[in-house]
C-alpha cells in the first residue's frame, strides 16, 4: 500500500510539474504573440516609434531566421524552416517530458520552445517573422528582434550558464 501510494504522489508530482512547464510556455508564447499582433495592428511596415535613446519599436517582417539570416529562401525555404524548427521543437518536447532536468536546464529549454513555438507560428501562417524591437547606440545599430528571439536568446544563456555552474560544482568535488 504504501509503494502504491508512493506511486500516486509521484505521478502527481509528475503530472503537476508538467502543467507547470505547460503553462510557463503557454503564457510565453501568448506574450509573444500579442506583441506581435498589437504592433502589427499599430505599425505599417518601416514605421517606428522611438522610446528611448537607444531603443526604437521599427516594424519589419522577417523571412529568414535569427537576425534575418537566411531570408532569400523563398517558399521551400520557408517550408524548411518551418520543418526544421518543428523538428526541433518537438525534440524539446520530449526531452522535457522524459528527462530529469534541474530547474535550470529545465527553464532554458521552456524559453528556447517557448521562442521557437512563437516564431513557428509567424512563419507558418504568416510567412515570416514579425521583428519589431530595434536597439542601436548612436551610429551602432543591432538587429531587429521580437521577444520570441529575446526568450532564445535568454534560455540559450541560461544552459551555458548551467552548463558553467555544473562544470564548477564537479571541479569543486573533486579531491586533490
């Protein structure tokens, strides 16, 4: 009896964790998308609204990926990288559902799918990205980016950083 309930907790456990993970990238990926939309509704393709010296909403639609690398792709282009980053994502899913993560590891690869679903909906029925967050320091300009590309960016520092801190912690066990 007390295996089975032992069994219970856990699965409940289990089950919990994942809503949580569920609702963490759902939540993600509707910021994502009501950015876009809202923007979208607002700005005409080029237009920008300045809102701090070094930091300007410019709309631009994306057709390729991260930093608009790859955008001459056409329509099989396009369909790769809906394939491909489909691919992807689902392999996050999984690796989610069925790994024993830390939460670390755990929140990067919520924010990598997070970003990855953001920007494969855009590409899918849209046919492009919608990038709208433009910083720049005086004649320096960064790329355009939405915050699917911000949720990457911050999950794929957060898994080096893991990744850093792991390394410590098992050079900091060993004995001379």
């Amino acid at each position: 009896m007390k295996m089975l309930w032992g069994m219970v907790k856990l699965e409940f456990l289990h089950k919990y964790n994942f809503m949580k993970k569920f609702f963490f990238i759902a939540t993600l990926v509707f910021i994502d998308q009501i950015s876009k939309y809202q923007i979208i509704q607002k700005f005409s393709i080029g237009e920008s609204l300045n809102l701090l010296p070094i930091l300007d909403i410019y709309l631009i639609l994306n057709t390729g990926v991260a930093f608009s690398l790859f955008d001459d792709g056409g329509s099989s282009g396009r369909w790769l990288l809906v394939f491909l980053v489909f691919l992807v994502c689902l392999y996050l899913i999984y690796i989610l559902i069925t790994e024993s993560l830390n939460n670390l590891e755990s929140t990067a690869l919520i924010m990598i799918l997070s970003g990855g679903l953001g920007n494969l909906i855009d590409r899918s029925f849209r046919g492009h990205v919608i990038d709208f967050i433009h910083f720049y320091y005086d004649t320096y300009s960064f790329y355009i980016f939405n915050f699917a590309d911000t949720f990457i960016t911050i999950g794929v520092i957060i898994y080096i950083l893991d990744i850093v801190i792991q390394k410590f912690r098992a050079n900091g066990n060993k004995t001379s």
